[in-house]
C-alpha cells in the first residue's frame, strides 16, 4: 500500500577507484546541484503523476492516456524498482547551516508554495558548495530507498555516466535479509555479491554497512 511504512534499505554509492580527482569527479556527477541524489534525473517521473494521489480519483483516465499509469506509486515501483524517490541522504553541512526556516509558513502565505521552495532550492545550492569548499567533496553517496535496492535507477545513472566504475553496496534494516554488493561500469554489473553469495555472512555484511554508514 502506499502510505504502509516500509523497511528501509540503506544504499551506498562510491567510486572504485584510487584517483581522488577521478573520484571527485565521478561522486559529483552523480549530484544535482543543491548534493542530493535524485531518482528523477535518471528515470525522470512524468510530471502529470508526480502529484497525484494513490488510488487516483481524480484524473485516472488522463494520466493513463499520457503515461500508461494511473498514478505515481504504479510508475514508481514498474521504473524505480521502490515506491518512493532517494531520502535520508547523508549530505553534511558542518557548521553551515543556513537555516531558512525564519520565513513565515502559514496555509495563505504564498511563500509556502512555490516562492518558499525556490528560496530553499537556493539556499542548499549555497550550503552544499560551501560544504565543499570546507569539508571537499564526499567519498559517497549515502540514501534510504523503499523496500527495495533501485537497481534500474543504478543502472540509468551508470548508463549515464559511462567513464566511471561504481561500487554500490546495500542492505535492509531487517538485518540479514536484502544484502547486496557490485561495481557497475555503463549499465553492466561486474563483482556481483547478492544474499546468496555471501556464504551465510549476510548479517555480518548488513550490520557492518549499517554502522558505518548510519
């Protein structure tokens, strides 16, 4: 169901590599600008679905004429794998917070819509290069997904950017169960570890992930 909590899976994404600068590289093209690992620019969402409601009462018919899906969790889990986009990522900005939350947010205040997040949108652009400038560039990218590790997503953005070999590794908070670990290099898997592979050290694997990333 859509609003059922889910188990969260934790994903870690680095560069395999020993070339800083290359690594550099590789972990900010995978970035938007304001540091966050976005779903969208891999498999974009079709904009029609991206506000809907799940089940769709009101525009069922049109969205499905224009997308083949009646609403966002139908497309979500067909093209991400997960029924939600990345969340809890682990960007930091130490000591620079640029704290925006001084504006007013009430129901009738316009700021609250789109002036609002247009004004959050340039104040993490701000955070997240002066995030770089003090702390450099992270050696990964760290985010929850829904359930379920978004390969398809994994394999859009290594299709997208084709230069660099990219280690992911995952597990589920359920300890033990949905492990994972590869390198991908333009869409193709290599060094593939899955809960089978892992010659019964999945718990091992999970909580070591956990503790070091969480």
């Amino acid at each position: 169901m859509p609003n059922h909590i889910p188990d969260h899976i934790l994903n870690v994404i680095s560069i395999d590599s020993d070339d800083r600068q290359q690594s550099e590289q590789g972990i900010l093209s995978i970035l938007d600008n304001q540091g966050v690992f976005d779903f969208n620019r891999y498999i974009p969402m079709p904009r029609i679905l991206r506000n809907t409601q799940a089940p769709n009462r009101i525009n069922p018919d049109e969205c499905r004429n224009k997308t083949g899906y009646i609403d966002w969790y139908e497309w979500s889990w067909d093209n991400w794998d997960t029924k939600w986009n990345a969340y809890n990522q682990n960007i930091e900005y130490d000591g620079l917070d640029a704290k925006p939350w001084h504006l007013s947010c009430k129901t009738k205040n316009i700021i609250c819509n789109s002036k609002y997040r247009a004004y959050l949108k340039r104040q993490n652009k701000k955070r997240f290069k002066a995030s770089i400038i003090e702390n450099g560039v992270p050696e990964h990218v760290k985010f929850y997904s829904a359930w379920v590790h978004p390969e398809k997503v994994i394999i859009a953005m290594s299709k997208k950017h084709p230069s660099f070999y990219f280690r992911v590794k995952f597990a589920d908070e359920d300890i033990g169960y949905d492990v994972g670990e590869y390198v991908i290099k333009n869409g193709k898997l290599f060094d593939v570890r899955r809960d089978i592979n892992f010659e019964h050290k999945e718990e091992a694997f999970a909580k070591k992930l956990w503790n070091e990333y969480n």
